[in-house]
C-alpha cells in the first residue's frame, strides 16, 4: 500500500496538506530491565541441552574442510 510513497513528506488534496508522513525511529537498545520483564515468567534455560542442541544442527569446522 504505501509502494512509491516517499520516506517522508506532506501529502496535499486540493492544495492543502492533510497528511504528514514522519519516519519512525527504530531504538536500537533495550534496557535490560525490560528484557528481563519480557522472558520473567518463561521456562528456566538449560544449557547443556541449549549448546547440544546447537552442536548437532551448526557446523562447526571451517569452510573447506
């Protein structure tokens, strides 16, 4: 839908502008507080069975070996 819109800019209808597109600022930091809140109620992780799941689907030798 918005195909061929500029990033940014008025959009005029009868030579007045009844639309403004602002871009949105993605953040880019998370404070930790909140990521801690956000997985506080999933399932503890264990890592023994989270690295040897990793190693049987990863690769772990160099290219060309």
């Amino acid at each position: 839908m918005t195909a061929g819109l500029p990033a940014a800019g008025l959009f005029p209808r009868h030579a007045t502008d009844i639309a403004e597109l602002v871009p949105l600022r993605r953040r880019t930091f998370v404070p930790a507080a909140q990521v801690l809140a956000m997985f506080a109620h999933e399932a503890p992780l264990d890592s023994d069975r989270f690295f040897a799941d990793l190693d049987g689907v990863v690769d772990q030798g160099l290219l060309g070996e």
